[in-house]
C-alpha cells in the first residue's frame, strides 16, 4: 500500500506502529517516498522503550504524548485522505473521526480484521457512503483515494 502511495507523489502518513503502518512505511520509503508518523509517544524514548514501537522507515514523526485515542484524532486530521487495511478497534476509531470529518477514506477489502465489518456498519449506520471506496486491489485503491482527495483539496488554495 506504501508503495503505490508513494508512486502517486503523496506523502504517506501512519500512526507510527507495528503491523500495518510499519510495513506501509517501509513499501513507502522503498519506492522513494516521504513518511510521517504520529506517534502515541511523548518522545523518542518512550516510543521505543513503553511502546515497544518500530523507528525505522519514517522521515519525521511528531510525538504526541496523547497515547492511541488523542494520537488517533490528530492523525487523521493530519491526512487529506485515509486509506484502512485489516485493523483492530484503534483502526475503527481512526474510521470513524475520518467519517465524521468527510475525508475521502478508503477501505482494502479482503485482508481479515476492522475493514471486513466497514460495509456492514455503513448499512446499519444509514449515514450514506460518501467519499468511501471499497476495493481489494490496493493500487486501483489508492488511485480512487487520490482522484478523491484532489477533487476535495479543489478550491481550497
């Protein structure tokens, strides 16, 4: 997924963890790109040492010190657009302040976890899909995500 984010000439930005947004960032930078990580950490040190958390693959990190729950708000409101792959209840709460605040999201269907129970919770939400893809092909993914965060970034220069 960091790969063809970072092949559209985006910056990639994760929450700065294992898992998911480590291998992200690590497709990413093989592929020339810019990573960003919001860390729950309030530095370096306890990034490392009380989190347990990975350090390599990111260009910049902005410590928090808020843990998951604040670092998750300021994450998402860092991004243009959000792109959710497999997941546990941390990557739920990150959907959900994106779908509040309208940002284009993408969902990579197929990959077991949160993402698989998105499309149900749409349904019973009855708040309407918009600016939410589903796919399970990841670059055609990221591409949608794209085309939508520049169509939402029109104007606001």
């Amino acid at each position: 997924m960091g790969k063809y984010i970072a092949k559209q000439g985006a910056v990639l930005v994760t929450g700065d963890t294992t898992g998911m947004p480590y291998e992200a960032a690590k497709g990413a930078k093989a592929a020339g790109g810019f990573t960003v990580g919001i860390s729950p950490a309030i530095s370096y040190v306890e990034h490392v040492r009380k989190y347990q958390l990975p350090h390599r693959y990111t260009d910049f990190v902005m410590y928090t010190g808020f843990g998951y729950s604040g670092r998750n708000l300021l994450f998402v409101r860092s991004t243009d657009a959000m792109i959710f792959v497999c997941g546990r209840i941390g990557t739920l709460n990150e959907f959900t302040i994106a779908f509040e605040d309208k940002k284009p999201i993408g969902v990579l269907t197929e990959t077991g976890g949160i993402t698989e129970e998105i499309d149900h919770l749409l349904t019973v939400a009855k708040r309407g899909r918009k600016n939410i893809v589903l796919d399970h092909d990841p670059k055609r993914l990221v591409e949608k995500v794209m085309a939508m965060a520049k169509e939402s970034l029109k104007g606001r220069d």
